[in-house]
C-alpha cells in the first residue's frame, strides 16, 4: 500500500516546522479517517508536538457553576430551553472551592469555570473574585460564559481571571441562535482586555465538512490563541442534531492533527487540547485535557453523583457517565509516553510517574 505523494510532501514540510496552509488542511480533512493517510497525519502531528511541547501535558479543569434552561438555545446543547429537563440550580461556593482544591492536588493549572449563555454578571465577577482568595495560588481561573462587554471582561481580570474560552463555533446562527460577528467581537474584547484566549474547533459533528473545519479552525490561527484544539459534540437526546450522532476517535485526531500542523511556529500557542479526553488524541498531536473532577475522593465522589442532578454539571452529565478525573488524566498521559505535566506558560510543573 503506498501513500498519496501530494500528502507525503505536505507532512514532510510540516515536520522541518512548516505550518500547512488552509487549502492543504482541507485536503488532510478530505482524507478518509482510517486511511494509511490520515494515519501519516495522526502519527506526524504526535511527533511534531511531541517536540514542540516537550513531551509534556496540559490539565485544565472544568466546573459548571450554574445551570438553567438557557437561552441561547443552541442545536447541540444539553442545556438549550427547547429541549432541556435540567431546572435553575446554583453550586454553593464551598462546594466549588473543595472541587478546586482537589483541581489543584491533581496537577491542573487552571479552572474554567462555566455558565449559561445568559448569567448573573456582578454574581459571576464577585464569586471569581471570593475563589481567588480562596484557592490555591497557582490555580488560575479562568471563564467559560456567554457574550459580554470589554469592561466586563476587565472587570474579571480585576477579579483573578487570567483568560477565557470562548469560540465561534461551527455552524454559529444556523444552530445557534448567536450570530458569528457577536462571538468573533466577544473573542477580540477578550485579547483587548488582556486575557488569555483558549478557543477549539467546536462542537464537532459528522455533517461538519473539511471546507467548514478549516474556516472554524483557521480563527484560532489568524487570531493568537493561548490554546487550540478540538471538541466532539456528545449526541443529546431529544435535540434536533441527534440524528446525526457522533464522530469516531480517529477522525476527532484527525482534526487534532490538522489544527497541530495548522498552529505550527505559533508561539502564543501554549497547548493543543481535545476534548472528551482520550488516547488517540494524545498521539494525534494534542497534549491537553479538561479533567471534570479532581483527585479521588471516594466520600466526596458519591455525595457529588447524589447531587450532579441538582447543582452544577460538567460534560458527565450529557454524557451520561462518570466524570473524567485528574487521576484518569494522569493515567492516560503516562500511557501514552508523557513525561511531564506544565503550566498554562508551557513550563513544565509536575514529573509523571510510570
């Protein structure tokens, strides 16, 4: 079996640190997932950001500090007022400063923490701010909410927030009721407050074409992105997209690979991630996770399962399983060859044991 030349001199390039161009990444889109191709494109992908990153991984957290049926009532998501059984809840503080903690002891670096499109301002910026007191130091902070202004997002950056997810996500105003040049205003806000922009190709479905993928990926590389990577989107029941269920784990690395080889030579470029965390994408040219929990704690664990259904969520809930932990991380990124966990700078910050 011999591999398409064409495909062979783009990966060779892109090994001696030539980042591919937008029309080559929709050629490596085209490429049929379990192709001896696409396996060149995963495997060369794992090398180059094995070199690039050190060899070393990346653990954010996340904590759905509250929930409702929101309004933004997007196509894809658990929480969209449409097609949503989840009611109003907020997570007590306490709760989210234990989660943390144990954040924190399991290696993560920083903590997004998540609402709804539509929130309480003042009630977000003052929690961040209580956590920041609270929490351990070298955890950052960091926000997952909906479109704000710029002195908001200063007014966080007051509070102990060092930066924020936020994208322009694919298929944004025809499965979502937001309109892209308001997610692309929200994105520039962000960089003007001077706050960290963590953004992904998102949320990743099987209808989503190359041309589409490389538009939606090349945001993050016109842009200076702290971190890029990529998100499937878990099938919600009940929701219109349903149907259309969920793409496999090697074209997810795919799409890992094309952004790694995309962000080439990039150096505000601080980690690749993808998310539900796993395998195949660490050896796709991904070196970050989002753990939903922190260390075990076997107490703590099932008091939370008993009440995820009434305060806060992480992607668990829509998943229906049990939440992806620090330790889970770990694992994975020792099995896969990781040597070392770094921080949100890309210096390394913790030695990963065998």
């Amino acid at each position: 079996m011999k591999s398409d030349a064409n495909v062979q001199r783009i990966l060779e390039d892109a090994t001696h640190g030539r980042p591919i161009t937008k029309a080559e990444a929709v050629q490596l889109l085209h490429l049929p997932e379990n192709s001896l191709e696409a396996s060149l494109l995963r495997s060369t992908a794992n090398v180059v950001s094995r070199h690039r990153f050190a060899n070393s991984g990346l653990l954010l957290g996340q904590i759905g500090v509250n929930m409702a049926p929101c309004e933004g009532d997007c196509a894809f998501c658990f929480f969209a007022k449409s097609h949503t059984s989840i009611q109003s809840a907020l997570l007590p503080v306490e709760e989210i400063i234990a989660r943390c903690e144990r954040f924190a002891r399991g290696g993560a670096q920083g903590v997004f923490l998540m609402t709804m499109h539509h929130f309480g301002f003042e009630w977000f910026r003052d929690l961040c701010a209580e956590l920041r007191r609270l929490i351990p130091a070298q955890l950052e902070i960091l926000a997952n909410v909906g479109d704000i202004t710029t002195a908001q997002l200063r007014e966080l950056r007051t509070a102990g927030v060092t930066g924020a997810y936020h994208v322009c996500r694919l298929r944004e105003g025809i499965d979502s009721c937001m309109t892209p040049a308001d997610r692309k205003k929200t994105i520039e806000r962000i960089l003007e407050a001077g706050l960290a922009w963590y953004n992904m190709c998102e949320p990743l479905g099987p209808e989503h074409t190359p041309e589409e993928l490389a538009e939606q990926i090349w945001l993050g590389v016109d842009l200076p992105c702290t971190q890029h990577g990529v998100m499937q989107r878990f099938p919600v029941p009940g929701s219109p997209l349903y149907h259309y269920g969920q793409v496999s784990l090697p074209r997810l690395g795919q799409v890992a690979a094309v952004v790694a080889l995309a962000t080439i030579g990039q150096e505000n470029v601080k980690s690749i991630a993808v998310n539900v965390s796993n395998l195949v994408g660490l050896f796709s040219g991904a070196n970050a996770f989002f753990p939903e929990a922190g260390e075990p704690d076997e107490q703590v664990i099932q008091a939370e399962r008993a009440a995820q259904a009434k305060a806060g969520f992480t992607t668990a809930l829509w998943r229906q399983s049990n939440e992806i932990t620090t330790a889970d991380c770990r694992a994975m990124m020792t099995a896969a060859g990781f040597s070392h966990l770094i921080g949100t700078d890309g210096k390394p910050k913790m030695t990963l044991q065998a």
